[in-house]
C-alpha cells in the first residue's frame, strides 16, 4: 500500500487538507496527522494519544533504518513535528490514489521538507545527514 506523507506549518491547513483528502474519497481511517500540541509535545491524532515513539517508529518502518534507506527522511519528519510543523500521511490504495494524494496535498501548501532540512543544517542541525549520490 503506497503511503503519501507531507508536512505543513500550518496546523490548520493541515486540517483542510485532511478535510479535503475525505471530500475527495479518502477513507478517514487511512490519513493521519502527527503534530506537537502546544503544552504537551508531540500527538497522533489517529491514534489520539501523546506518543512521539508511535511517529518514530512509524517513521522508521516507512523509511527504513538510517543504515538501509540512508536518506534521512526519518529524522526530517520528526524534526519537522518538534519544530510545530503538522505531518500529514495517506496510505492510499494504489498508486494511482498516491499521486492524486500528494498533488492535492501539494497544492494545499505543504512544505519541502528536504528544503527546510537544508536550513536547519545550515544552521547546526545534525540529524538526517543527506547522502551524496552520484548523478546517473
């Protein structure tokens, strides 16, 4: 099952998106938000509980460990929701859903996480360090 993941700054757009992926077909069970609440850090909403394990591992299990997947996409998200992003993820049906998932996320105004990752090395942030890959 292909699974969709954006982040946004915006907690409420994050929630439009949502509202938006549901009125465009999306079961609600298959989307998800991971965002800090303001006094008691990190919470699912799907799972509707404080647990910054649960994002992690989730995390984890999309990516793989740093040592398979070796993109740093893990560390991104998770940093992404301890600095008050909200992190929307769909697992779509197929892929054809993915697509149509991650265009209207996109269009909603999610962020490019690999770019803010950027910043914030740039700035002394050393979690998800990028990989240098050759060119094809």
């Amino acid at each position: 099952m292909p699974t969709v993941i954006r982040a946004f700054d915006d907690r409420n757009v994050a929630q439009r998106a949502v509202d938006r992926l549901a009125q465009s077909g999306f079961d609600r069970q298959d989307i998800h938000v991971e965002q800090r609440t303001p006094s008691h850090g990190t919470t699912s909403a799907q799972e509707g509980r404080e647990d910054g394990g649960w994002f992690s591992s989730f995390l984890r299990d999309l990516f793989g460990t740093e040592d398979q997947a070796n993109t740093g996409h893990a560390h991104t998200y998770d940093e992404a929701v301890r600095r008050g992003s909200s992190v929307v993820v769909v697992e779509a049906g197929d892929s054809q859903q993915a697509e149509r998932a991650a265009s209207l996320l996109d269009e909603l105004g999610a962020v490019d996480v690999d770019e803010r990752a950027r910043q914030w090395r740039a700035d002394g942030w050393t979690g998800g360090a990028p990989v240098n890959r050759p060119m094809p």
